[in-house]
C-alpha cells in the first residue's frame, strides 16, 4: 500500500490487506466534531511520537478555556487513510486588532505547536493537503504560527512553499524529556 508517496503495510496502519483506501481531508470547527477525534487523534499522537502540548487532552482543555474565553473558534485540518487519523494541523481562527488571524490551536499556552503527521506518511505531501484544507476559505489576514521548534514538521511545509518565515522571537525553553506515552501519564507521575 502506498500512503502519501511511502509504503507501508496495511497493518501498520491497521488495516485489512486488499483493502483500498484514498486520502482525504476533513476540516473540524464544530466542537462535536472535536470530541469525536479524541480515539484517533490519542493513536495517531502515540505512533507520531508527540510531545504533552499536542495531545488531544490538552488541546481541548486549551479549547474549551482560553479558547472559548479568547473568542477562537476551531479549525483543524484532518487527513484520514480510510477510517484512520493519518494527519493533524490543529489551528484555530480569531479576529485580532480588526484583523482576521489563523493561529496554532494552543498558542501561549504551549511549549512547542506542530502539525501531527504517522510516522508512515509522506511529511511534505501530507501537510501540503492539510494547509489546502485550512487555507481553503481564504478567511483570513495573518497566519501566525509562532512555537515552532527549529526540527518541527511544519518546516516541511514552508521548504515545499519557497517560504522564509518571519522569526517573531527566539526564546530558551527547557526541554521537557519525552519517556511518558501521554499527557496522562506524565501528570500521573
């Protein structure tokens, strides 16, 4: 099977062999629609090896308080193999100064932001499907992405663009060490 220009087993992805599958996106900006990726969106964090800030968990904490709070509304660009969660660009809209803003579902509250991406998938292909989905409306003024680390998935997507971005501010943080398999466990420690 090839998933996004790599290939992998229908296994890996937990899928039955003959089985034919498309890839397609989904935009997420109902808080319904949110809940439901709780499943999915925990296994493809678990294979994708995240940090806590990118849990399903705390993004909807982040969600459902500043979120809520702050006026943002949901949009989060999914990429699904079949019935599987193969793909995340988790952002949200707000309006900012009269502007209209796409930012980081999360922003200011968390280490570090990234797109979620199965270790099987073609990174570059993946996140250029999930920013068509995203950008798709074209309801927007400024795309702020800050809290990117320098090794974050996202750089995929501005190599594919030709885009430099613009560097807000650099900051040391400490790095958390990633040996827990969720934000649950980490807080369970």
């Amino acid at each position: 099977m090839s998933v996004i220009g790599a290939t992998v087993s229908h296994s890996e992805l937990g899928l039955c062999d003959g089985d034919e599958y498309t890839l397609t996106t989904r935009l997420i900006e109902a808080e319904p629609a949110f809940a439901q990726l709780e499943e999915p969106w925990s296994r493809l964090s678990m294979a994708a090896r995240t940090r806590p800030f990118q849990d399903f968990g705390w993004i909807s904490a982040w969600a459902q308080t500043i979120g809520r709070t702050e006026g943002r509304k949901l949009r989060i660009a999914t990429l699904w193999e079949g019935s599987h969660l193969v793909g995340l660009l988790p952002m949200v809209r707000r309006r900012y100064l009269g502007g209209r803003m796409l930012e980081w579902a999360g922003a200011r509250a968390a280490e570090y932001c990234d797109a979620i991406i199965h270790p099987n998938v073609d990174t570059r292909r993946a996140l250029l499907k999930l920013w068509s989905a995203i950008t798709s409306r074209a309801d927007y003024d400024v795309i702020r992405l800050s809290q990117v680390r320098g090794d974050a998935r996202i750089g995929a997507l501005f190599q594919a663009a030709g885009i430099k971005p613009w560097v807000e501010s650099q900051e040391n943080t400490y790095r958390i060490p990633v040996c827990w398999h969720s934000g649950p466990d980490w807080l369970n420690q």
